[in-house]
C-alpha cells in the first residue's frame, strides 16, 4: 500500500508512480481495499492483515490497526484489531455484524469497551452518533465522552459490555 502527495501529484501526473513523495505505507498487505481512517491531520489509520506469502514469522498474524505518519511513511503505532469498519475520533471504534462494536484507546490499543448486540454502519463526528440497523429499525447511539473519560481514568480498568451507558441508543 502506497500514498503520495496530492499537491505534488497535480503538478506531475507521474508522482504516484515515482515521485520524490510516494511512501510505501504497508508492504505485504493481504488486502488493498480493507478499512482506514484519519487518526489525525498527518496520521491514516489502516486496518489488515500481513499477507503470509511476504512476511517473516514473526511478524503479527491477525488483523492489525496501523497508524502511519503519513510525512515519513512510519508505523506511530500498531495493536491487533477486530475486522470491521473503523471510526476514529477521541475513541478508535470498530464494527462488525459478527462481532459488535468494540472501542479502543489508540495510545495503547486496550480495549475499553465492547458489546457484540450494537452494530452501527456509520458515524457522525459532529453529533458524536452512531447510526445502525437491526432488523427493521434504526438504531441511534449517542457517545458520551465525558462519561467515557470518566470510566477511564486508569486505562487499565476495561468497560465492561454491560456498561451500556458510555454508549446511548435510541429508535
């Protein structure tokens, strides 16, 4: 997987080819079309896997998180991850219809909360909501960071599933 600059890509049609930007950002990747997100204004966070033909042993197996700077093309940090479509805002948020949401500190990549029942398909920064369906209904879910930053003042203690109250649904 690669990236490059879009200003310099204007100006030369052939940088994502060989231009003095072109990072490599993940070599050996399985997938190219796998989830990813912005972590911050130079950070991308991409989710997969090492495709097993390329890599050494010990190199992680399983579905990883990267965040990559995407100024000098390094890892910033990388922890195993569920599948699923990623969010990030003060939270990195991973969905799956399988699995259910899982909430993950970026820094450490702990998990602060999960519950397999909530699957939102979307998210909207502004309104902190998330935004699923179940069967016939919408499903609306309301982030409270206040009380999540409450509930993790030790990022050693984790949520538990039934801590149902850092997340709010609603029909």
């Amino acid at each position: 997987m690669t990236g490059w600059s879009i200003l310099e890509w204007i100006e030369n049609r052939w940088e994502s080819e060989d231009g003095m930007s072109k990072k490599n950002l993940w070599s050996g990747k399985e997938d190219w079309n796998d989830p990813l997100c912005w972590v911050s204004d130079n950070e991308i966070g991409l989710v997969g896997r090492n495709n097993y033909d390329f890599i050494d042993e010990d190199e992680p197996h399983g579905w990883i998180f990267r965040a990559i700077n995407l100024e000098t093309g390094n890892v910033a940090k990388e922890f195993p991850i569920s599948s699923g479509n990623i969010f990030m805002d003060t939270y990195l948020f991973s969905c799956l219809k399988e699995t259910g949401m899982k909430i993950y500190d970026i820094n450490s990549g702990l998990v602060l909360f999960e519950d397999e029942k909530i699957n939102p398909c979307n998210y909207h920064h502004k309104s902190k909501e998330f935004i699923g369906f179940d069967n016939e209904k919408i499903m609306i879910y309301k982030l409270i960071e206040e009380e999540c930053k409450a509930a993790n003042t030790d990022t050693s203690e984790r949520l538990s599933s039934s801590d149902s109250s850092k997340l709010r649904g609603s029909r």
